[in-house]
C-alpha cells in the first residue's frame, strides 16, 4: 500500500538521482576523459563538446606514449596482462587453501580452531606494510621478490582470509545431517567433501572466489613494493603516465578504463552471488 | 442355577433401564434444556458472538481474522488483530495450534522485525519516526559494522594518497603508511617506519577486536544462538 504524497515521491525520486549522478559521474567523467586529449581536458573552463580521439588508447595498446616532451615507452598491456595472471592465480591458490581449511573450520571444533581462524582474519585488518617491510628483507634473501611466484604468494594475505570467512559461513548453513547420511553409506570424509559439501557451497565458494578476484585486482601497495616495472599490475603501472612533462591525464583515464572493465563486467555479470557473498561475509562469517 | 440365572438377567434389565434413561436425559433433555437457556437467556453469545455490518455477517466477537482487502493489504478502518499462526493463513478457528518457534528462532525474529514498521506505518506513525525509533535501531549493528570496517580502512589509507600525492604537498597528507614507506625507501629510516607501523597496527588491532566482536554477535544473533 503506497499511502506516499506527490511531494514525497517528487523529493525521492530527486534524491536518488542525486545519488546516481554522484556515483556514475566519475565513471562517466573518466570515460569521456579517455577519448580526449591533455590539452582538452586542462582547458578551462572544461566542456562537454570535444572531438574524440582514439589515441590514448592507441597509445596504451601500442606502447608508444608521445607526451609534450618527446617518447616514452609504457608496458600498460604486459601490466595488464600481469594483473590477470595474478589475479587468477592467487585466487586459485588461495581457493584450493582455503575451500577445505574453511570446510574444517565449519565442521570440526579442535584445539585453538577459533583462534587460528582468527589469526587468519586478522591479517585482512594488519596494515599491509606492517608485513610487507619486513617481507621485502627475507624475500630478498629468498629471492622472492619480483617474481609471480612471491607475488602470488603475498597476495594470499588478501584472497585467502576472505576465502576462509566467507565459504566457512556457507558451510556452516549447510545441514550436516546431508553429510552425515552420506557417509553412513560408508563414504570417507574426503568424498564427502569433494562429492556433497563442495557443490553444496559452491554458490559462495563462486562468489568468494569472485570477491577475491576483485580485491587482488584492485591492489596497489604488494606490487608497488616487491615487483618492478615487467611484473607489475596496472594499478601500479599507471605511476608511468605522471612523467616529467606532467601527467598525462588521457592515457591515465583509458588505462583506468581497460583496467575497469575486466572487473565491472566481472560483478555486473556476478552480480547476485557478490551481494549474497557479501551479506554471508559480513553477518554469517 | 435357576437363581443365577434370574439374578443375571435382572442385572442386565437394570442396565438397559439406566442406559434408555440417561440416553434420553443426557442426550436430549440436557441439551435441548442448556440451548433453550442460552437461546433465552444468553442468545448472541450462544450463536457465536457474531459480528455483523450492514446487514451481513462479518465474523466473530471472540475469532480473530484479517481486515484486509481483496490484495491482501491491511485497511486502516478495522483495528487490526495481533498475528495468528493458526493454519495455514492464520486465523483459522477449527487450528488449535500456533508456530512452535521459539523466541530465540531466527525466522520468528524476522518475521516480527519485518512486521513492526508495517504495524507502525498502520497506525499512522509518520515515517520519519518509523525510521527513527524502529528500522535505524535494527539497523545499528550493521551500521556499526559496516562503519568501522571502513574506518579500519581509511585508516590505513595508502594507494591513493600514494599515486596522487605521494604525502604532499609538504607533509600534510602524510598518512601512517605513506609515511611508514617513505621513511623506509626514502630515508632508509627503517627503526622509525617500524614504530610508525607498530603504532597503526596497535590502533587497528583495537578497532579489529571490536569489529569481530560485533561481527560474531551479529553471525550468532542470524544463526538463532543468541
């Protein structure tokens, strides 16, 4: 029953537009930024008519930045190559760590189980440079740093806690009775695992591994510190468009929006399972 | 034997006797004699208290039931009965039982949280204080939540002040962490970006701790152990 006054639907329909004008208008902004020149964005006052240009995008995908001050070579489409590659890797790493740690964690109750959970939740809230200065030392004794391996390896600090929390409250939802039936037939526990609890949960160990995939991605501070300019990801490799003739602030913009992409098409199309994800994360754990 | 016999036969006269009799007394003076009083005396409440409206019987003074429209919503003319759980849709007479969930059972939980800003909006509460007194309260811990997860996050704020301004201009956006990185790769001033962190770490180890704490609380509260 909408019992709700002209006024007051006039008045909501105004603030949600608000809204949406304050969240769309930086997407929007960055998106016509990229079809335009540096000269046509620092004008001022800056306006909505322009001429578009494919060229920060020809720039990016050829390598080739031509800035105010001569040449410079950029590797955007390796860094993005290497977000990818680590991003995919760290989440299939930390999914195949994580899916049955979280199941053990939901199922059986041993010694110091909460508490190495625990643990394992709080480095999602350590700062990140508390770990990784001293990282930086032992991985250079290791010869860790820059390489995929050290990298994929530190970015379980980001995917796997996530991982852990948020497929455990999922397996606690599930009944153990289901199990349990199972396994009078006289199944082992592994099979159980593999054959009922996984496709059981695999909507959240979907949307964990998604959410993972996002927050990997969207990293800036592991590559800034233990990967040099071949194995960076574009969140770090975007630090090569402010150069000494200035930033150059459309080939930042089209970078930002070929790095975007990937991940907005990854949610717009996961959408659903994010959400859910995200609510179990948050109140279910 | 004879004697036996005849002392038997006696005994079953007498039961039959007794059974025409209170068949006749109990089974249809009694009742003809209690509906005649309550027919006399007592003639709504032994009909069934019945409630009627323009001429048409609406329900019963003593069954709760829906005032509801043909869409089901609620309308404001009738006071609205408290829930029934009797039935299938509620409110059916010839259920002798409700719900049997417990206070604690989350799905009871739910369902009368769902129901309170509805009852609210019924009775003419403007909207503002349903919001308010009742859908921001429900709201808090997820608020609390949700705030300090982010407050935990904006404290240990490095990317963009890092990509942007690197801590300036001077030094008024030195952050922990920016703070902590130049200190270490610019001034290889490693014993002072150790203590910067250990002072991050300790605030955002407090904050943590009161975040999981909530955290817990609320996975227990969906879970029905609390």
């Amino acid at each position: 029953m909408d019992r709700s006054s002209i006024v007051e639907r006039v008045l909501r329909a105004l603030l949600l537009t608000v809204i949406v004008i304050f969240f769309l208008f930086p997407i929007v902004w960055i998106l016509l930024m990229s079809f335009q020149t540096n000269e046509q964005i620092l004008r001022i006052p800056p306006s909505l008519s322009f001429v578009p240009t494919l060229d920060n995008y020809r720039a990016l995908i050829s390598g080739h930045l031509l800035t105010s001050a001569g040449s410079l070579d950029i590797a955007f489409m390796r860094n993005l190559g290497n977000s990818v590659l680590l991003s995919t890797c760290a989440v299939v790493l930390a999914l195949i760590l994580g899916v049955p740690a979280a199941y053990a964690f939901a199922r059986f109750k041993f010694w110091l189980s909460e508490d190495i959970a625990f643990t394992l939740l709080s480095f999602r809230f350590a700062p990140p440079l508390l770990v990784l200065l001293p990282l930086s030392l032992y991985f250079q004794d290791l010869g860790l740093v820059d390489t995929y391996v050290g990298l994929i390896w530190v970015y379980q600090l980001i995917a796997l806690p996530l991982i852990l929390w948020i497929v455990r409250g999922y397996f606690e939802d599930i009944s153990p009775d289901i199990e349990n039936a199972y396994r009078i037939a006289g199944h082992s526990w592994l099979r159980t695992f593999f054959k009922i609890a996984v496709p059981l949960a695999g909507p959240g160990i979907a949307a964990a591994g998604l959410l993972s995939f996002i927050f990997c991605w969207n990293n800036f501070v592991f590559a800034l510190i233990l990967a040099s300019a071949d194995k960076q990801p574009v969140t770090v490799g975007a630090l090569a468009f402010v150069t000494a003739s200035g930033i150059q602030y459309g080939q930042v913009a089209s970078a930002i929006v070929l790095s975007v992409t990937p991940t907005l098409l990854l949610a717009l199309y996961a959408q659903r399972w994010l959400v859910e994800g995200l609510s179990l994360g948050a109140v279910k754990g | 034997m004879p004697n036996n016999l005849s002392a038997s036969l006696r005994q079953y006269a007498a039961a039959v006797r007794v059974l025409l009799v209170l068949t006749v007394l109990l089974g249809i003076v009694y009742p003809l004699a209690v509906t005649g009083v309550g027919q006399l005396l007592f003639r709504a409440q032994a009909n069934g208290s019945l409630v009627s409206s323009g001429g048409h019987v609406v329900g019963s003074g003593l069954i709760g039931q829906n005032f509801t429209d043909a869409k089901g919503n609620p309308l404001p003319q009738w006071f609205q009965p408290r829930p029934s759980a009797a039935g299938a849709s509620g409110y059916d007479p010839t259920s002798s039982s409700a719900s049997n969930l417990g206070p604690s059972d989350p799905d009871l939980v739910k369902a009368i949280q769902g129901r309170r800003a509805s009852a609210a909006a019924l009775d003419g509460v403007p909207r503002l204080f349903v919001f308010l007194r009742i859908t921001l309260p429900m709201l808090s811990p997820y608020i609390i939540t949700a705030s300090l997860f982010r407050l935990l996050d904006a404290i240990q704020q490095f990317d963009i002040v890092y990509a942007m301004t690197q801590g300036g201009p001077g030094n008024t956006l030195l952050v922990f962490q920016v703070r902590a990185y130049l200190e270490f790769y610019q001034y290889t001033n490693v014993g002072k970006s150790a203590a910067l962190l250990v002072v991050l770490w300790a605030i955002t180890y407090v904050l943590s701790n009161i975040f999981i704490r909530n955290w817990l609380r609320l996975r227990a509260r969906s879970h029905g152990t609390a």
